[in-house]
DNA sequence: CCGAATCCTCAAAGATACTG
DNA sequence: CAGTATCTTTGAGGATTCGG
C-alpha cells in the first residue's frame, strides 16, 4: 500500500516511482493528453501542437514512453521519413488517470487559488 | 478540456500546470500520501519517515502544499516548538487522486517492466 | 525541535548545428 | 522530416549554518 516500502523514493531504486515521473513529467502530460484524443501524431504534429517543446525533448518524452510501452512508434520507410505515434491500450490507460487527476486539479483551481491568495495575504500582514 | 488551451504549458503562464506539479513533484506525492493513512504528523516524523528528504525540500514542500490549500498547519507556542500537519478536505481528495495514479502505476508495473525489457534487448541486437 | 537563510553543485532543460 | 550530437544554462535540490 506504499510506493516503495517504506517511502524511500529515490527513482534510481524504485521502478515505480520512475514511471511516475514519466508519465507526470512536465511533457510526458501533454504528449499523454494530445495522443488520448488525437489517436494518431507525426513528430511535427506534435512538436507545432505543444508549444514550447524542444526537438530534443519531445524526442527524449516520446523515447521515454515508448520504452515503457505506453507509446507506440510506426515508421515508415519513405522519403521524407514519417514517422507515426500513438498510445498503445496500456497507455491509454495511463493516460487516462493522468488526464483524470489532471482535470481535478483544473475544477477545483478557483478552490486552490482562492487558499493561495489567504496565505498570501496573511503573511504580507504579519510583516 | 485541455489543461491551459492549446497545450501550452510554461507553468508560469498556468496556473492548473503549477499546481498539478506541485501535488506529483517528487516530495509532494510521499507527503500527500504520508498525511493520507496517519492523519496528522510532526515535521521530524515526516524528515525521519521520507528516507532521503532534506529539511530544505520538506519545509518547501510542506510551504507549497500549505499554501494550495492541502495541508494544514498547526503550530503550537510550546517549548521546544511543535508543529503537527494534516490534510485539508480538499487536500485529501488531492491525495486520493493521486494516490491512485501511483497505485495504478504499481499494479501495472510488471508490464511495463516486459516492455521496457523488450525494448533494450530490440535496441541491443539492432547495433 | 522546527525551521529560515546561505551557498554550492550537478543534472536536466534549452539552444544550436548537423545528418540519414 | 525526424531525429542526433554537442554545448551552454538554469534551477531544483543538498549541505551547512544560524535563530526562535
């Protein structure tokens, strides 16, 4: 009922722990959410979509979702390259949840900032 | 539908985007889910239970959370100071959605332990 | 005991240039 | 077009010190 016995959470020894921080990481929630309605994206497709992206991360993201099969990689011998993404039932899944807690984090933000402005607030009076 | 329109996501510019760092971060998910099934706990027993936190992380880490509105703080005026924290409402329903992306996680580790495996041993043979 | 303040480091993210 | 390779930069996180 712990990630990682007794919540020790060095990613390098808690394989589960790593895969959150796959699929929570700042583009691993995007590439997740982009490909849940999008069924299928090209490199470029998705690297215009998410903007702010680095080639050389939206490359690194989708390696790293490939490899834990969340992400399937189609590429097709042509000239110019093309090269297809799209999420494999197992990442449907995860992305699903992902895309579930965020969404709970959009609904209750005016709750969220309303606590943030208090706080705020708060210890600019007690300067 | 789309966390901050068309999947922008400078966390500066995005509020929802900070915040759901902030509950997935790599200290804020052990907190959350510490503070979910013990109620109520002191600084130095979240330090000596998180193996490998720093103060500095758990202070910024508690401050952050404290400030969204998830947990709460309860100093005491004694001598030596005493300062218990606990999940708001809408900090355990933070930690209930987010304790169930990492149990969905564990559960379906394995597969993706297969498909990681998979994927290394097709990048090896390719060279 | 619970933190705030400071300094420091190193790994991750970005920018740039290049290639099959 | 879809990446890789290299270099630079940034900032999260750790170590240490200090104070209430």
């Amino acid at each position: 009922m712990d990630v990682c016995q007794p919540y020790n959470v060095n990613a390098a020894e808690c394989p589960s722990r790593a895969v959150l921080e796959h699929v929570t990481s700042r583009w691993g929630v995007l590439v997740l959410a982009l490909l849940l309605d999008e069924e299928s994206l090209r490199f470029g497709e998705l690297r215009r979509t998410i903007s702010g992206i680095s080639e050389k991360m939206l490359a690194q993201t989708l390696q790293t979702l490939e490899r834990d099969g969340f992400v399937h990689r189609a590429a097709h011998a042509v000239i110019p390259p093309r090269v297809d993404y799209s999420l494999t039932d197992l990442g449907r899944e995860a992305a699903a949840h992902v895309w579930q807690l965020a969404r709970w984090v959009e609904r209750r933000l005016p709750d969220v900032r309303e606590g943030q402005e208090r706080y705020d607030r708060d210890r600019a009076a007690a300067r």
